[in-house]
C-alpha cells in the first residue's frame, strides 16, 4: 500500500510543483518506488520541472479514461531509479477527474509504489479537491506572506472536511507545513512574515523552510528538481524536510540568510 | 447495472424523517399597519435585494401589543409575496393567533427562543457564507460545545444550546457561533457571534482580540472599530444596555 502525500497550498505560485517534484526525487533517492502526479490538469508544468516534456505520449486523463494503461503513461525519470511520473493533460480541463476515475488509478499506482505524491494545482475547486481527497499525508507549501497564510489555513480546513479520512472518520490527515521563499533579511526588514508568525497562525507540524534562492529558479528552467543540486541551500533544505518527512529529525537550517563568504567574515563585509 | 439499482429502489422507503434544524429570518411584528409595513419592507429590501429574493421567513408575534383580530395574515402574506418573500409560518402568539395562522395556511410554532434569527449583520455575506465546509469535530457536553482543533478559515462552528469552548486560535476567514458566551483560549481572529437567539448577557473571551467581527444578541462591532487598546491582547466582549464594549480580561 502505498502513502499518498498531496502537495498543496490553496494560493497559486507558491511553489507547488517545486516542492512535488523535489519531495518525490528525495524519496526516491531515498530507495522508495515514488510516483509524482500531476493534477494540474489543462496547465501542466510538472512534466517541465521533471525534464520529460518531450516524453509524454498518454497522461493521468488518458490512464482516467482508459485510453492508455498505466505503464504506458508512466514516464521513469532518468536521472533517479525509482522515480516516475505521471503527467497531466494539457488539452482536457478538470471535469476530466472524476472521483472514481482518480481511485481507481491510485488503487492499481498503490499496489506497486510505496509513495504517490500528488501535485495538486491552485485553487480550492474541483481539481485541488480530487488532489487531496485520497491523501494520507499533506503538505502545505505557504509562502511567508499574509495571502498565502489565508489560503493555506483554508486548505488545512478543507484537508480536515473533505478528504477522504475526514468523509470516513478516519485518523485525520497528517499536515506538514512548508514554508518556501524563505528570506531572513525581509523577515528581519518586516517585509516578510516570520516563521514564529506563520507557526502562529497555521499550527501545524513543520516540514522545512527553504530559502529564497536563485537555484530554484535556475533548476526549474534547466528542468532538474532543485533538490538534487546539492550545493544549493534550497536542495540542501529538500533533503532536510524529506528526512523530515521519513521521520528522521533534522535541524533547521538556512534560517540565517545567505551565507556570508569567508573573505566578508574576515574582513566584516 | 440497472437491474441492482432497480431494487435497491424498491426495497428502499420512498421517505425517511429526520431532525434538522435551520437558521430563518423571523420578522418580529409590533403592530400590523399594512402600509407601513409595505413600506418599511420596500426600504429595507432596497438596501439588501439579494438578501431578500426568495428568503423564508417567519412571522414573531412575541412582541406583537396589537389586537390577534387585527392581524390579517392573508394580507400579510400577500404584502410579502409582491416582493417575493415566502411566508413559512407564524412564532409565538396565543389560541386566537393559532387559530388564524391554521385558516392562513401557516405553520405555528411555539413561541419563546426556540429559533430565534442569527443577528444579520451584512446581509449579502451572510447568505453567501452558507455553503461552508463542516466544522473541525466537536465533543458536545450537554448543553455547550468543546472544539480542540484550530477553527480555520471558511469553517463555522455552532453551539446552537449553551456555550462554545475553543482551546485553540479561530483564524481568520473562520465563524463561531453561540447561543450562550464564547471562551477562546488562543487568538480571536475570525468572527465570534455570541448570544445568537438573543441572549443580551453572553459575552465573548479571548486571549487576544484580533477578530473581524465580534456580536453579541446581534449587536456587533467590525474589525475597525476594535483597533482600541484592547486590540491583540486578552480581552473580554459584552453587551452594557444597548452598547457593545470590550473590557480587558486581565487586570
């Protein structure tokens, strides 16, 4: 059986896909058979993070539809064993997921993979609710601004109604919060809401922060998950919160800023 | 396919009873004037149409000084409908009243604080507010309503008998409803509506004060008017006479 772990956040451009697409090639990584699935149906960008665009023949709308088998839409990343993906399509709209549709793919995903992350796209319509119905696990991608904090809670509410274990009375799902775009001196400026604030009002488990960086950017336009460039603060952060995840603890890092050069210490820059 | 469904059908009740139980607009009558009360209706439709296209309302004879011989519920009825309000039925009143209601066609129901109107404060958000996810579980202790989990946005809680306890922040975008006091033990940043079938002694407690709309027996303040020295910190909110005021809780 595998942990269905959605990605979500309610506000758009928040870093969504990043997260999905590091979060399912850290736990690959890891040794765990993981599938990312894009839900982003009609706008689908996972498949450009993922570096696979060129690849897609069927997608998750095909598979729904029975078009196309599973495997045949499955796309196994090249960079990490391990790791597939499951595009979404670019032609159809949302009303392509239905709920039994969407099952009864993640039933057959489950049997083989040990964790299916779902990428869910913006918003708190159709599309975000099939993303999250079926989640174990989810994580909240928030940036450090008052918007995204809103929506985010509206989210978690949602998660707590209208997921699955919430229609079942099951063990509630289990809420990470992400915080991402993470900038020391904007906090410290009060540009930016703080961490404390953030846990303040969300009060939820903390996954990571991850820090606002250029290599985010730079790895999402060359088409790599940022976490796999190690040298980066970012992936650094990734790793962490995927550790997190595992259950493994880690201890907050990065929260600093950026790191000042050895030669700026030296000479108090 | 269809044959399982066929009787599942037929095997089924073709109806069940249930309780339920559903906020109404009561239209509390003084006096019945049909032309004043033709135009007092127009009045206030014009400030809110939304609000009142198609609403189901209830009339309130608790507070009715005129004589029963007087009410004419056909008229009444008819003065409602040319603005296309559906008469349910009629609350409170004595045998005479209940007996004009029958001939009307109109439900009675007992009067008292049985189903009394939540305070209405904006309209148009109101009714825009009813299509809400349910509300983080709750354990109900007799009269009153404990919740424990965090009241997110776009959640209500209700505690239609007794008082609503929440051990944890109602954030922003979030409702919690009354009948009795409201006891927050964490940040108030959502609404908090307490007395809600009228009850001008309940008040409502928080550790700090940062709600958009705090009301008691449907007397209520917005965020704006609470940015006093009492915003963000713990604080205690009650009806003296008329006047809604807010008094710091530690002293």
């Amino acid at each position: 059986m595998a942990r269905i772990i959605v990605v979500t956040s309610g506000k758009g451009g928040v870093g969504k896909t990043t997260t999905s697409a590091s979060i399912s090639t850290g736990l690959a990584q890891r040794g765990y058979k993981t599938a990312v699935i894009d839900f982003d149906v009609g706008l689908r960008n996972l498949d450009l993070i993922m570096n696979c665009e060129r690849r897609v023949v069927y997608d998750f709308v095909n598979v729904i539809q029975g078009e196309a088998t599973l495997n045949q839409a499955l796309i196994r990343d090249k960079r990490v064993e391990n790791l597939f993906i499951l595009p979404a399509s670019q032609t159809r709209d949302k009303e392509a997921l239905t709920a039994e549709g969407v099952q009864k793919v993640l039933d057959e995903m489950s049997e083989t993979f040990d964790y299916l992350v779902c990428d869910s796209p913006a918003g708190i319509e159709h599309g975000a609710l099939m993303a999250l119905y079926h989640a174990d696990e989810a994580i909240v991608v928030t940036n450090p601004e008052v918007s995204s904090v809103r929506d985010s809670d509206r989210i978690l509410g949602i998660l707590q109604s209208k997921s699955r274990r919430a229609e079942e009375g099951r063990e509630p799902v289990k809420e990470h919060l992400l915080l991402t775009r993470y900038n020391n001196e904007r906090v410290e400026r009060g540009e930016m809401l703080s961490l404390e604030d953030v846990n303040d009002i969300l009060s939820i488990s903390l996954l990571g922060v991850i820090p606002e960086s250029q290599a985010v950017l730079n790895a999402s336009n060359q088409g790599t998950p940022v976490i796999l460039e190690d040298d980066s603060e970012a992936g650094g952060a990734y790793a962490d919160a995927v550790a997190r995840l595992l259950g493994e603890e880690r201890p907050l890092r990065f929260l600093d800023g950026q790191k000042k050069g050895f030669l700026k210490r030296m000479f108090g820059g | 396919m269809s044959e399982p469904a066929a009787t599942a059908t037929e095997n089924r009740a073709c109806f069940e009873l249930r309780g339920a139980s559903q906020t109404l607009t009561v239209m509390e009558l003084h006096h019945f004037d049909p032309d004043a009360l033709e135009r007092d209706l127009r009045d206030k439709i014009r400030q809110a149409p939304n609000f009142f296209r198609d609403l189901p309302l209830v009339i309130g004879l608790d507070h009715y000084e005129g004589n029963a011989a007087d009410l004419d519920f056909f008229q009444l009825i008819g003065i409602c409908r040319t603005h296309s309000i559906q008469v349910l039925g009629v609350r409170g009143g004595d045998d005479d009243i209940r007996r004009l209601a029958r001939n009307a066609a109109l439900a009675w129901l007992p009067g008292g604080q049985t189903s009394a109107p939540r305070p209405v404060p904006d309209p148009e958000q109101e009714t825009a507010e009813n299509t809400e996810e349910s509300a983080p579980e709750t354990t109900s202790t007799g009269a009153g309503r404990l919740v424990t989990q965090p009241v997110r946005s776009g959640q209500q809680v209700y505690a239609p008998e007794g008082d609503l306890i929440i051990m944890a922040p109602v954030g922003a975008g979030a409702e919690v409803l009354a009948a009795g006091h409201i006891h927050i033990y964490g940040p108030l940043r959502g609404r908090a509506l307490a007395g809600v079938h009228g009850d001008t002694s309940a008040s409502i407690f928080c550790q700090s004060l940062e709600a958009e709309l705090v009301s008691v027996a449907g007397h209520y303040k917005i965020s704006e008017d609470l940015q006093g020295d009492d915003w963000r910190t713990p604080a205690r909110v009650r009806l003296e006479g008329d006047v809604l005021t807010v008094d710091p809780l530690t002293r």
